[in-house]
C-alpha cells in the first residue's frame, strides 16, 4: 500500500505539469478529478506545491476542492453499497452540507 502511494504521489507531479502544459488550468482540474477518484492527498500536495511558484492560487484551489468533492461523492457510493441504501438516504444531505462550503469558495474564486 505504501509503494502504491509513493508511486501516485511520484506521478501526480509529472501528470500535473503536462496537464497544465497541454490544457492549461482545465488540464488541472481534470487531473484533479480523476486523483481525486483514489485519493487527495498527492494532488492537494502537488498543487499546493505548484501553486507556490508557477500556478495560480486560485487553480490550485479549485483543483484541491474538486478532488476533495470527487473524493467524498466515491465515499458515498462505497457507503451506499456497504451500508445498503436504506441508511443511504440520510447521507446526501450531510454531504451536500460538507461539499458546499468548498463549493462556495470555488465559484467565489473563479470570479
């Protein structure tokens, strides 16, 4: 499990650059989705990185809070096929109320 984690976070930085080189900031947010579908911490990592030098705050931001989103909403259907969906019911509110604070800052930041 370890060498699989040093293996994301060693490639997370690569995938960054060129996403960011090719795409731009949509390349970041892509990348951050698809990370975000494993694990957040080598891209918030990566990014936090970046956004020290040569990205922009504001990307870097948007990206971390797509991964964390993405991230939770794959928890959710985890929960959802371990737990049964009568306990499911409950939980899209309490996500949508956790998710909707780093939504908030996202669209206030693209503005």
């Amino acid at each position: 499990m370890a060498l699989q984690f040093s293996a994301l976070l060693a490639a997370i930085p690569v995938l960054s650059e060129a996403m960011k080189a090719w795409f731009g900031n949509e390349g970041i947010y892509a990348l951050s989705v698809i990370s975000g579908l494993l694990d957040v911490d080598a891209i918030t990592l990566t990014l936090s990185r970046s956004a020290k030098h040569d990205l922009a705050a504001d990307a870097a931001t948007v990206g971390i809070v797509l991964s964390s989103i993405t991230n939770t909403l794959i928890k959710g259907f985890i929960f959802a096929f371990i737990a049964g969906i009568k306990n499911y019911i409950r939980l899209p509110l309490l996500m949508f109320a956790a998710m909707l604070p780093g939504l908030l800052i996202s669209i206030f930041m693209c503005f």
